[in-house]
C-alpha cells in the first residue's frame, strides 16, 4: 500500500533536504542500498530499506532465504 512504518521521511524519496545528504568517503566511498522484503503468511509484504555508505563491491551479491515452519 506504499504505508512508511517506523522512522522515515517522505522526502527520502523527493526532492531530498540537505540534512539528509552526505558524501560518502574513505573507505567506505560508495552509496548502498539494501532492500529486505518478508512476506507474511497472509501474502503481506513488508519491505525494509536502508541507505548507507560502503565499501566498493568486489561482485553483485543477492541473497535469498527461504524458512519454512514445521
């Protein structure tokens, strides 16, 4: 339904304030974007995502996980 839950600000996704833009530096010199989505048995969604600075990847990496209750 595109709801934000927990801590976030609309302009996250438009028109950015510069409070929430740094640069990146150092070693950690590039932005990351991480996206975790949990689907609940109901056939919800709950997407999480986090920006952050990082290291350089060294190759793509995609994760997936798939846990089943007795």
């Amino acid at each position: 339904m595109g709801n934000t839950i927990g801590v976030a600000t609309e302009s996250c996704w438009q028109n950015p304030t510069p409070i929430l833009l740094s640069p990146c530096r150092g070693e950690n010199n590039v932005c990351i974007t991480e996206l975790m989505v949990d689907w609940n048995p109901k056939g919800e969604q709950v997407a999480t995502m986090q920006r952050k600075c990082g290291p350089e990847p060294t190759k793509p990496q995609c994760f997936e996980e798939n846990f089943r209750q007795s």
